[in-house]
C-alpha cells in the first residue's frame, strides 16, 4: 500500500476504528483517553471526526507554546530545506548558536545537546559521578545521588532505579546502586542522607508526575546551600518545570538560586522534535572527554534550529508574563471549586495538580467526563489531574475549561 494510499485509508476511518487497530500492534505502555487527535492549532486539537478539544495537557509541558507555533514551524521548515543530521562526528553550523542561547538564558557556562529527557537525566547522572570523581575525590565507584521519593525522571533501568513509583519498577530489577533515596521537602532528612561520597543531589523543583507537588518557601534554597556546604552538585530536572511553564524561564527561579546543572527537554523542542540538553557550569560539564559520552542525533542542525527558535520565544520574557498572570486566572478558578468536588489544589504559574472527592470519581473517569465536554487533561494518583494548557492559551479559553470542569464535578 502507498503513502498515500495508506493516508487515504487511516483519514476514513473512524476513531473507534483506529483505536481498535492499536490494540493488537502496539505495546500497551500507554492508557491513552479514547480521542483520536488528527490536526491541532495552537491550543485546541482536532480528532479524526472533526470534534475539537481544548488541550489542558500541552504535551506534558512539551507543547509549552501550542501547536505548531508559526516561529517554531518556520525554523523547522527552513532547516529542513538545508540540512537535518551530520551526527556529531563533525560540526554543524547550528550548533553552536543553539548552545550558546542556552546557556546564557539559564546563566550557566556549557551545554551537552540530548534527545529525550530521560537521555538529559542519564546524562547528567554520568557526569555527576565524574564530577565526584576527578573533582570531588570520591573513591572510585563509591559515588552516590540522593534523590526525593515521589520522583519522576524517566523510565530507563537506572532511573526506575530509585523510583518510589512500583508501577514504573515492578519487574524491571535487578536495579542500579548508587541512589539514596530521601522525603522530598525534608531538609533534615536531605542533610542526614548526604556525605563524603554524594556526588549530588537530584530534585525536581515541582514533582509533576506526583501532581505538581511544590516544596515548602526556602526548601530550595536550603538544597542550594546544603549542597555548597557538603561540596556536592545541584542538580534541578527542570524538564517539565522549566522554559516558561510556572511564570518564570525556570522553576528554581522563584527562590533566586541557581544550581550547577539543569536537566532540560519537552518544551525545548517546540513539538516538533525531542530536544534535551544538561546544561552545567563549566568545571561540571569539562569532565567529558571525547567518546566518553554521545548521541547520535543529539545536538542535529534540525533540533538546534528548533532549540534555538524556542530560546528566542522566551528570551522576549513574553510567555513567562502571560503564564504568572493566567496563573492567577487558573488559582482564583480552582480556589472558587475548593468544596465543591475539588478538596485541593496545588498551582505555579499555568501549572496544576488537582485533587478530586472520589466519591466524584477517579482521575480518569474526571477526564472521560472532560473529554467529552471537549477539555482534554490527564489523570495521576487516583483522583487527581493534572492542568497544563500551553503558554499561549488565552484568558477566555482557561475560563471556559474551569467551567467545563465546574460542570463535571457537579454532575
């Protein structure tokens, strides 16, 4: 069959059709809603029938400017036109351009150009334990990364590794050592963890897979000055809190603090390409030597086109106002629902975490019901759902999905 023939074909059938057609080829790592996206424009997606959806969930943060944003789209285009992979095995003449805008908007010194934001927290992993090696002295194979429970940083072995999540390390063992693993927004206990051998720390500044859960006011700041003391590395995975989505270009910016490495992904590629990045002070990133680390597609002329269209997004500090300021709009809203099926909530920016009476319903029956009021979010841990429309979503348009929410929790 064609290309075309098979466009054809999948463009006639209908969702349930196509739904039915996954089952029995594809590997059920997902539970996706039954919606069949086919189109999508800025914040509204379109299913196979025509049937338009409000997209709540941006990608998991990786649709942070929308839908095929007209900047982002025409990087891609004109990139496509010229050059798309020379692998690393020589330059590119988008490399560098791409690196250095990173770097000077996250104020730190080097950058290590990925794909996935597992790969950016693998990467950052290796590094850290050089790091504790050739700089901190740590014996050789002794390092260890405190981490938080709650985590969410990928599904690889070593990362399911210290996961708390049973669902992400249920039958994947033996695991990788090297992980302590400690409350999250718990100094004292972060404190008692570390020692001679802590290569680092490695938090998420907002825990978002455990439902957008925001540390106590100065937590940051004490992981900042615990880890200064203890001469062990900050490592904040800003992959999905990071590039605008809570008011600020990054997370950890609303406590002032700067860490000595930045884990980055989803949004960095506009939602067109994966593009992921450790970005580090120079003394952390100069451990690497030639072969001791790669990727074959990570920092091609196509995802650094991309990259650097998303750096300029933001540079202008555009979409880190409008974000502070719907993020109002969203907590007044989710503020007005308290007591009437919402029994709390947790928001930064155009970011949340909603916790539903389950004698409403479960997370994913709450989305079901959304669904089909054309609202499209995601379930976590029971009932609680997760908001995160893209940046460029519109006062009018929140409103209207508060309101479908109002709706289906009264029932």
């Amino acid at each position: 069959m064609s290309i075309a023939q098979t466009d054809r074909t999948h463009g006639a059938r209908s969702s349930a059709e196509l739904i039915g057609a996954e089952a029995p080829v594809l590997a059920h790592n997902y539970h996706p809603l039954p919606v069949v996206v086919a189109r999508a424009e800025g914040a509204w997606v379109e299913d196979v029938e025509g049937r338009r959806y409000l997209d709540m969930l941006a990608g998991y943060s990786a649709l942070n400017f929308g839908h095929r944003h007209p900047a982002l789209i025409e990087a891609a285009h004109r990139q496509l036109d010229r050059l798309t992979l020379t692998s690393r095995a020589f330059h590119n003449d988008r490399l560098a351009g791409f690196a250095e805008g990173l770097a000077a908007l996250t104020g730190l010194d080097m950058v290590l150009p990925m794909n996935t934001g597992a790969e950016a927290v693998e990467s950052g992993i290796k590094v850290a334990r050089k790091w504790a090696y050739e700089v901190k002295g740590v014996p050789r194979d002794r390092a260890t990364i405190v981490v938080a429970d709650g985590n969410f940083h990928g599904r690889t072995t070593t990362i399911v590794s210290f996961s708390t999540d049973e669902t992400a390390r249920a039958g994947f063992g033996p695991f990788t050592p090297g992980f302590r693993v400690v409350p999250y927004n718990d100094l004292a206990a972060l404190e008692a963890a570390v020692d001679e051998t802590t290569a680092a720390v490695l938090i998420e500044p907002i825990q978002g897979e455990a439902g957008v859960i925001i540390p106590d006011e100065g937590y940051l700041t004490g992981v900042r000055e615990l880890t200064r003391r203890a001469d062990c590395l900050f490592v904040a995975d800003e992959i999905q809190s990071g590039l605008g989505r809570t008011g600020r270009t990054l997370a950890v910016e609303h406590e002032n603090v700067l860490p000595d490495m930045l884990l980055l992904g989803k949004a960095l590629g506009g939602g067109i390409v994966p593009v992921s990045a450790v970005v580090a002070r120079r003394e952390v990133l100069a451990v690497l030597r030639p072969g001791e680390h790669g990727s074959t597609f990570g920092g091609n002329p196509l995802s650094a086109a991309v990259g650097s269209a998303v750096v300029a997004l933001l540079e202008t500090g555009e979409f880190q106002e409008h974000a502070a300021a719907l993020g109002e709009v969203l907590r007044e809203g989710l503020a007005g629902l308290t007591g009437k099926g919402v029994t709390g909530f947790r928001s930064r920016g155009l970011w949340a975490g909603v916790d539903v009476d389950p004698s409403i319903g479960t997370g994913r029956e709450i989305s079901e019901r959304l669904m089909r009021e054309g609202v499209l979010v995601k379930d976590t841990h029971g009932s609680t759902i997760r908001l995160a429309p893209p940046l460029t979503v519109t006062e009018d348009e929140l409103r209207s999905a508060l309101d479908s929410l109002e709706r289906v929790l009264l029932g």
